[in-house]
C-alpha cells in the first residue's frame, strides 16, 4: 500500500513515514500541495495524509484538487481543532480528522482502518506497479494497459479479491465462469496461462497448488 505524508515539517514526515514502513508500507512524501498534487497524478497512491496549513497550496485546495482527479482516502492533519476546519474537512470528503500533537501508533491504527474499509467496497486494486481499475475496467502495469480478454480479467479480479487464498478449480469455476458451466479444468489452466504470459514480472504471483488449483500470493 502507498501513502503519501504531505506536510511542511519534515520532522513529522520522518516520523510518520518511520511507522509506516514498520508496518510495511510504502511512503511518499510532500511538503506542500502542490507537490502531492504531481505526486498523485505520477503514483499509485492508496491514502493521503494531508496537513492543512502549507505554504504555496494549502491542505484543503489541495484536497479539492485530487479528489476531482482520483478518490482517495483522505487524513487531514492539523494544529487546528476547531469545528469549522473538522466540518470543511469532511465536506470535502475526508475520511478521518487528526489533531497535532498526535500519537503515530494511533494514526497508524486509523490508516489501517481506513484502507481495511475501503478495500472492502474497493474499485481498485494493486500491487507494486500491478493495477486494476474496476471503473475503468482495465489492468495495468506500469501505466501500461494489459491485452486482458474478459474472462482473463475476471480471473485477476478474483484472485485479487481472494489473495493469499488457496482456490480450487472448482471454485474459481463456479465464481468466474458461474454455475451453469459445463466446461472442465482445461479450461482454467488455459486461461491462467494466458494471464500469467500478459502479467509478464507479475506472472509468479499466481501459484500452482499441484492435485487443487491456484493461488494469488502477495507478501
């Protein structure tokens, strides 16, 4: 997961972006809005931990801006508590509203439990430079389109949706192809191998379970 620390004191940057990696992820950061502006439009980024007072572009022009570009989960981070600022934060469509001083093991937890939520109900899923847009019903990598037939994309939809999870032939039939088809297990091997050649340096992460089926492994 990518989060993008967007604030002018690079102290709290380091100190978040510290506990981010403990916690495996993968941080980016800016020191003004203009900044995770470009940011956002060049990476793949899975939340925004968005400071309010910046110079050049502030917190919540800044927010305005990507959310009309991509949706993204949204902290904002201030020295501010009061109501006005929560409230025009959050009708800009903020997720969560943390005030400075904070606790980075309390931030972190609120992260987590934001992208939980948000890839429940997610459109859009990703691994390193690996992307599917569910919206714009494409995979990427690397911003560069995969030549998916549809049911190669909805064999990636699937694993992605059941990651690390040991599938059998049977179930990634009933649940891609549905129940009503009367084909047999060729069928799968044959578009696995097919979605392996077009995930090219992603093609590992689909695992063989000898005599069961596959799985979508991603550490």
């Amino acid at each position: 997961m990518n989060v993008l620390i967007c604030d002018d004191e690079e102290l709290i940057r380091n100190v978040i972006k510290e506990y981010l990696l403990l916690e495996g992820y993968k941080a980016f950061e800016a020191s003004n809005g203009l900044e995770a502006l470009d940011i956002v439009k060049k990476e793949n980024i899975d939340l925004i931990i968005m400071d309010i007072m910046m110079p050049k572009m502030d917190g919540y022009q800044a927010t305005k801006e990507i959310k009309e570009i991509k949706n993204i989960p949204f902290i904002m981070l201030s020295a501010r508590s009061e109501e006005f600022d929560k409230l025009l934060g959050f009708d800009l469509g903020i997720d969560d509203y943390v005030t400075k001083p904070f606790s980075p093991k309390e931030l972190v937890a609120r992260i987590k439990a934001i992208l939980k939520r948000n890839n429940e109900k997610t459109n859009f899923y990703s691994y390193e430079d690996l992307v599917l847009d569910d919206l714009a019903h494409e995979a990427r990598i690397k911003k560069q389109v995969l030549p998916l037939t549809p049911k190669e994309y909805d064999l990636l939809k699937y694993f992605f949706q059941n990651k690390n999870i040991a599938l059998s032939r049977e179930l990634i039939l009933n649940n891609v192809w549905g129940y009503d088809f009367y084909g047999d297990d060729r069928t799968i091997d044959t578009h696995i191998k097919t979605l392996r050649m077009n995930l090219g340096p992603y093609r590992h992460l689909i695992k063989t379970i000898r005599g069961m089926g596959y799985k979508f492994e991603i550490k």
